[in-house]
C-alpha cells in the first residue's frame, strides 16, 4: 500500500466514522472476520456499556458475551 493509499484509506476512515456518529441510530460494523471495525456512541449506549469498554471488544464472539 502506497502513502497516498494509506492517505486515501485514512480519511475515508475518518468520513465513515463521521457520518456513524452522526446518526440517530446505534451503529457498529464487522468485517468478514467477524471483527468489529466500527461502533458508534448511540450502539454504545443501546448496548450499556461506556465508549471506553466498547473500544476494548475486538470481535463478535466478545461483543455476545456482554449479552
């Protein structure tokens, strides 16, 4: 991946997170390794846990055992 690749891949990052915290809706995105890549403040309050603890859950299989 070239710098301006990791550029690009950055700020797409930083939109996508932008508009996530934006909603009205709790939001949180896997990839296809079941790894959580996004989780936005309205998923950490439906899910009653605070920003800090959600940061620290790497995958589904951890986020289901808050359940």
């Amino acid at each position: 991946m070239s710098v301006s690749d990791t550029a690009s891949h950055i700020a797409l990052q930083a939109q996508l997170t932008a508009i996530a915290e934006s909603a009205d809706v709790g939001l949180a995105l896997f990839d296809a390794e079941q790894n959580l890549s996004l989780a936005n403040a309205r998923f950490a309050e439906f899910m009653s846990v605070e920003r800090e603890e959600l940061a620290q859950i790497k995958t589904w299989g951890a986020l289901a055992n808050l359940l």
